[in-house]
C-alpha cells in the first residue's frame, strides 16, 4: 500500500511541475496578463490549479503579480534568455 501511495505523490508531483512549467512559459511568451484565458485553465486543470501554480510561482519569485497583471520577474526572464540562446523573442510590454 505504501508504494502505490508513494507512486500517487510522485505522478500528482510530475503533473504540479508540468502546469508549473506550463504556466511560466505562457507568461514569458504572453507578457503580463490580469488572467489565464479559460481554454487555457482548463488544459492546466482549472481555476483553483491555476491559481496555486501562480501563487507558487509568485512565492520562488518567478511570476509578479503587479498593475499590469501577473507578469514573469526579471530574473525568470533572463534565466528564460540565458536557456533559450541570444534570438530568443521577447513580447512587447517586458523589460529586458
């Protein structure tokens, strides 16, 4: 029983790192954004998945939540550039 409960934390483990992931990268390529189109939270797992995604990703300071919406910080930006090479494209609206 112990193994199965353990396999169940590691796969709901691999699915929170890949909304993590998910969820960073669509605000690196979106810019800042007040929400997650709906189509997109739904693909994530809904609302409430999104939400605590966001609110860790907030917490790692890898997203900002600001005026102009939620918005990735500058150093998830650079690490984004320094992962993706020198022609990575930037959206309009974040700092460089």
């Amino acid at each position: 029983m112990r193994c199965e409960m353990q396999g169940h934390d590691r796969r709901s483990g691999d699915e929170d790192t890949r909304v993590s992931r998910e969820v960073l990268a669509f605000f690196l390529r979106e810019g800042p954004k007040h929400q997650v189109p709906a189509e997109t939270r739904d693909r994530w797992g809904g609302q409430e998945q999104v939400e605590r995604v966001i609110e860790a990703l907030v917490a790692d300071d890898l997203l900002v939540r600001a005026d102009a919406g939620i918005a990735p910080t500058p150093a998830a930006i650079r690490y984004d550039e320094l992962r993706a090479g020198p022609t990575a494209a930037r959206p309009a609206g974040l700092p460089r």
